[in-house]
C-alpha cells in the first residue's frame, strides 16, 4: 500500500494517500468511515479523482501508518493505485440506458487477474493504464488509456455477440496528449486474452520504446491488430455458448 497508494508531497513532511476503490465504489458505511479520516489525518478535505479514486492530501509522514489501520479497519485498504489492475470504468449495461457492453463486469474480471498475478508481472506492465467504457462515448475514457475498450455489438448468425473495440496508445498524461488506434472488435469473453497478449509483446518487443504509446507508434496499426486477429473470430452457439453472454 505505502508503494503504489502513497506519494510524498512537495510540503517537506507530508504525503498524500489515495484510497482506490474497484469500479469506483464504496458503501453509505465506507463514506463515513472516509469522512472521518479525513477529518482526523487530511485537513477535513477529501478528492475524487479522475481515475475513481478518493485522495486525502497533507496527511502528515508520522500519521500514515495510523491512517491504512483506518482504511483496513474500513475495508478501504487496498493497494495498487495508478497500477494496471486499478481500472477506470463507466457503469455500462448495469445502469445507462446508453450501455452496449458491461464495462463493469469487463473490469472487474480484468482486475481481479490482475491483481491475483501483481507478483508477476513486469514493472512495465504495472504502470499500464486501462480504461473501459460500455458504449462509443468515452464516459471511461478509453481514448486516453495504454489499453482501451468501449462496447460494440456485432451480430453472428443472425444472434447479437457482445464485443469491444479495442483502442490502443492514448495518452493519459500531458491532459490527455494525444487519442488512441483503434485496431478492432473483440468478443467480451477473449478481452482477458488481449490484455495478456499486449502485454507479452511490450515486454518481449519493446526495443528502445519508453512507454506503451511509443510502442504502438513503432509498431503501427497493421501489426498491432494482427497480435489480437486470432482472438477476433466468434465460435457457433454450440461450439462457444458462453461468447453470447457478457461478463
């Protein structure tokens, strides 16, 4: 938590925390428990951030032990802010009229993974930023996302198939740089698969690349389709039943 959750403050003596919170959420109990805290460690004041997080800044360095014992006794302890497996996601199919896939059943699928192989993983992989929306819109900012997805529907034999359109090498810093590629449509139930395939490359690729946008840049939109092409065909209702049914 002090690794990923915790960064020092330009006032000598201070920090801010993030609590990170899967899909944005947190109980009525939970944001009491926050308010309290922040009452205690950061000023009063508590930010939501871009990235469905909550931040409590000017936390003094000697109070941060105390302030996780609040947060664990919270259930509001969990690390990995800003990594890969801290995912931004709209509500999707759960609530908007508008969704098309379910971005955060998509999410929370990808995280827990994510999570589970954190030990694993490359530190080039954990600093990825992955954002899901449910439709073309962009409510979660998949456009300025390392690895981003919004929901599409594609028909197969005549049955709606949900897929995302997979949009790679946005720029999520410098107020969102520059937009993404997007490459192609991939059924719901492989998006796991793409996730690991593009992260394999990175690694194993690279070169002279210094982040995941100027490897997309390197490699181009040609050849980054062509590492997902074999995940893109949809099976027959007999052959892959659950490929007709979202996360």
């Amino acid at each position: 938590w002090a690794r990923d959750n915790v960064q020092v403050q330009r006032q000598q003596g201070y920090s801010v925390a993030t609590v990170m919170l899967p899909l944005g959420d947190m109980t009525s109990r939970q944001a009491r428990q926050l308010a309290d805290l922040g009452s205690e460690y950061a000023n009063g004041r508590l930010r939501t951030t871009v990235e469905q997080n909550v931040v409590l800044r000017w936390v003094r360095d000697g109070d941060l032990p105390a302030l996780y014992l609040g947060l664990v006794a919270a259930g509001l302890a969990m690390a990995g802010a800003g990594t890969i497996s801290d995912i931004t996601v709209c509500p999707g199919t759960d609530t908007c009229k508008l969704g098309i896939a379910s971005s955060r059943g998509l999410t929370a699928e990808l995280s827990r993974r994510l999570r589970e192989a954190d030990d694993k993983l490359d530190e080039s992989i954990r600093g990825l930023h992955i954002k899901v929306s449910g439709c073309f819109n962009s409510c979660g900012q998949h456009h300025i996302a390392d690895i981003g997805f919004y929901g599409v529907s594609r028909k197969v034999a005549g049955t709606t198939v949900p897929h995302f359109q997979v949009v790679l090498g946005g720029q999520w810093e410098s107020n969102g740089g520059s937009y993404g590629l997007a490459v192609g449509a991939v059924p719901s139930r492989t998006i796991p698969s793409v996730v690991e395939r593009l992260s394999d490359a990175y690694v194993a690729e690279r070169g002279d690349a210094r982040t995941f946008n100027e490897f997309i840049e390197t490699i181009g939109k040609k050849k980054a389709r062509a590492l997902l092409e074999d995940l893109m065909p949809v099976p027959t209702y007999e052959d892959g039943p659950e490929y007709y049914s979202d996360w």
